[in-house]
C-alpha cells in the first residue's frame, strides 16, 4: 500500500497520521503473514548461554489472557483498532475500563 501523496501533502495533520498508521499496520501485516506462512517463527524461542547470576532457565512470561482456540487478528480487526481504539486509548476513562485490573469483591 503506497503512500497517497495528497494526503501527506495536504491533509490534516490527524489526517496523515491515520495515513501512515494504515499503510505501516498493512506492510506489517503482510510481513507477518509471510512470516508464519514460511514457517520462521518457532513456539518456543531457544536459549543461548546461561544468564549471569541465574539458572538457564528462562522465565515463560505468558499472556494474560490464553485462548489457544482464538482465530488470529484480522486484518479487519486491525483496522478497527487503528480507527476507533488507538484514537481513544489517550483518554484515561477509556483506558482504565480496558486496561485496569478488576478487583475481586
């Protein structure tokens, strides 16, 4: 996806930075899609060495929330993040309902 060059010549300033968040979430999506499609990324990523001080062992960090069932990230689903969410993320009653834990009662 090139740039559209009226866009980055004339547009709004929130209107080139839609712009470019599009075109860099696609040329990452494509990327990735290969990516997988090759078969270049591992489940489990290998150790090198011993880490100062500590076992071999590495840490599994995992997700907070595994759905091993989940379909991947659409590219839909991409979009609409880039459309509504990130625009919204900067307001702090939007991010605390995503982000904030939720205390047991």
């Amino acid at each position: 996806m090139p740039l559209d060059k009226e866009i980055i010549t004339e547009g709004t300033a929130e209107e080139k930075k839609h712009h470019l968040l599009e075109t860099i979430v696609e040329m990452i999506a494509v990327k990735v899609d290969e990516l997988i499609e090759s078969g270049g990324i591992e489940s489990e990523p290998k150790l090198r060495g011993r880490r100062k001080g500590g076992s071999s062992r590495r840490k599994r960090i995992l997700p907070s929330i595994v759905n091993q069932d989940a379909a991947p990230i659409s590219r839909e689903e991409i979009q609409d993040f880039i459309n509504i969410d990130l625009h919204l993320i900067d307001s702090k009653d939007y991010f605390d309902k995503m982000f904030r834990k939720k205390r047991k009662t």
